[in-house]
C-alpha cells in the first residue's frame, strides 16, 4: 500500500508537469491565435513537401530541443504503466501526434508556416527525449533523488501542484530581458543606458520584486517539511535563476544588456523580501495562508495597475538574435509571471484543507 501511494504521487507531479509543458508547446506553436483564414494548401501537400530552403539550422535544433522535454515527461508518465520499448513507442507517438496537430493548425495562419520538417524534427527530439527518460527512471540515483523528494517535502492534498508552481516560477525568472524577480521588460531602462542618460528609480517595480519574492517563500514553507530548510531552499532557488539569467544573457542578449537584469529596483526588492520572508517563518501555518493570498493580490495590483509592462516584442532588441522563438519565449514567460499568483490561489485552497487534517 505504502508502494502505491508513493507511485501515485510520484506521477502526480509529472502529469502536472506534462499538462503545463502540452500548453506551452500549444501557445508557442499557436501564437498570436490572430488572422486566422483557410489556407490554399491542403495538409498533405505541406507533408509531401521537400525541405524547405527558408528552414535553418537553428530552426532544427529548436524544434528538436522543445520537443526533447515532451518525450522525457510523457515516457516519464507511460513508464508507470508500460514496458521502457512500450513508453518510448507511445510517447514518440503522442509527441508526433500533437505536432502534426500544430502543423495542420498552423496552416490556417498567415503568420506561422507549416512545414513537414517540423513534425520530423519534432518527433526526433521527443524519441530522443523518451529514451532518456526510460534510461534515467531505473538508475540508482534517481531513485535516491524521488525518495529524498518525498521524504524533503510534506505529503498529502496539492503538494505535487505546489512542486510544479515552484518550477513555474522559476521558468518565468529565467527570461534575461526581465528584471531580477520584476515582470516588466527592460525597454525603456535599456533606451535610457543606450543614450547615456540617468533612469528614474521606480520604487513600486522594487515593491513588485519584494511581493514576488515573498510568494515564493511563503510557498516553500507550505511544502517543506522542516521549516528551517526553506531557508538553504530559498537561497538555492535564488542562486539557480541568477546563474540561468546570467547564462541566458549570455548567449541571447547584447553585450551592453548582460546585466540590465539585475538593476536597483531588482536588488533593493530583493533585501526587502528576504527581510519579509524571515518575518514570515513567524507566522502560524494557517496565518501563512492568508498572507500568501493578500500577497498574491497586492503583486497582481502592481502588475496590472501600477507597473507600466512593456510588450514583450519590444525586448528583442535587447536580443542579438532575433528569431521568432524568442518573441515567444518572451510572451510565454510574462504569462507564466501572471498566471503564477493566480495558479498559487488554486494552491492554497488544497493547503488549507491539508493543514487543517494536520491539525484535528
């Protein structure tokens, strides 16, 4: 019995994580979802087509990389049910079936085109992917990392959501065009370090930087067990998204915007969320309820009403590449920056009921 319940959550977080990644293939595929109108070739003309001239190499090695996750999460899933040839057979399947659904899809939009190499670099990064995974799930190791998951983090009602919120948060940080912990994209403060002129401190994008902070503090507390680990965890997840900013920057960015990322705004934000956290440990475990919710408010208020968001097109020219891939990149994290506090809400209904059981 013990078995089953460990299994069953194990596979919870990766069903989480497989719904979320599904959506962002979806969006990235899909995006603007603007001009829709029936197209002059039917779908099987674009897959007899040759290779196209226009198609890139780095089009090959996108294709194939956003794909490799999805054939790594859906052999993760099948391999609950399945023989490790079975999880790669279906999940390659799966993976191939959703990419000649966004190819037939894409037809009907002007400004995306559909091309057969497409669903045969697709299918490649997912084959590839799921043969990773069904090599990964029975090494040692990772069996020791999925048992010290469990034992690091509390059991029960939502806690697997809470898992893949954490790395949610974490993918909308990754984004180098956005400010340590900020949501509003480095336009105008990159024009003004272009012309040499002084930027005007925004006290409220600090304050946004604290609440976002906060959030994810508070909701590291609600899933580790032993509460003093949230600090060596906080701390870990903070190195981890400026190490990515930095390493993104690196390669995406202009050298002039390397670390437009971390400005005064970002850094006196972050002290004065660390300093909100600290308080917080504090709090009861239900307190901590209602100060994530009025968090999770007060960070949408500045968001949506005080903090001018540029639009995340306008950030590529903080890029020295300029593909289309990275416009979406740029969206999709915004949305995940957005979508966070809400999704977190969903979260603290599960909690609610979980600390209470704890409590009776």
């Amino acid at each position: 019995m013990p078995v089953l319940t460990v299994s069953t959550a194990r596979s919870l977080l990766r069903r989480y994580l497989l719904a979320g990644y599904v959506l962002m293939i979806v969006y990235a595929s899909l995006s603007p979802f603007v001009g829709w109108q029936a197209s002059i070739l039917t779908f099987v003309e674009v897959l007899a087509s040759p290779l196209s001239q226009a198609y890139t190499a780095f089009d090959a090695a996108a294709n194939w990389l956003a794909y490799l996750p999805l054939g790594m999460l859906l052999a993760l899933n099948l391999s609950t049910r399945f023989k490790s040839v079975q999880s790669v057979v279906l999940a390659t399947w799966a993976a191939l079936v959703l990419s000649l659904a966004m190819e037939y899809l894409q037809l009907y939009l002007p400004m995306r085109a559909a091309a057969s190499v497409d669903v045969l670099t697709n299918g490649l990064g997912a084959l590839c992917g799921a043969v990773l995974a069904v090599w990964i799930a029975p090494q040692p190791w990772f069996a020791r990392a999925t048992q010290w998951r469990i034992e690091l983090f509390q059991r029960g009602t939502g806690v697997d959501f809470g898992l893949a919120l954490v790395m949610l948060w974490m993918f909308a940080q990754i984004n180098p065009s956005l400010p340590m912990l900020g949501n509003v994209f480095l336009t105008e403060e990159a024009g003004r370090i272009a012309a040499f002129a002084p930027s005007q401190f925004s006290m409220w994008a600090s304050a946004a930087v604290a609440c976002n902070l906060l959030l994810i503090g508070l909701l590291l507390q609600t899933l580790i067990r032993i509460r003093r680990h949230v600090v060596a965890a906080l701390l870990l997840l903070l190195s981890v998204v400026a190490l990515g900013k930095f390493i993104t920057a690196a390669v995406l960015l202009r050298s002039w915007a390397l670390m437009l990322w971390l400005n005064g705004e970002a850094v006196l934000g972050l002290l004065a969320g660390l300093a909100l956290t600290g308080v917080s440990f504090w709090l009861p475990r239900r307190a901590l309820l209602w100060a994530a919710a009025l968090t999770s408010a007060a960070y949408l208020a500045l968001a949506a009403g005080v903090l001018d968001s540029a639009a995340p097109a306008a950030a590529m020219r903080l890029y020295h590449w300029h593909y289309g891939h990275l416009r979406n990149f740029n969206w999709m994290s915004q949305i995940a920056s957005a979508v966070f506090p809400l999704l977190l809400v969903i979260y603290l209904a599960w909690a609610r009921r979980r600390i209470m059981n704890v409590e009776e």
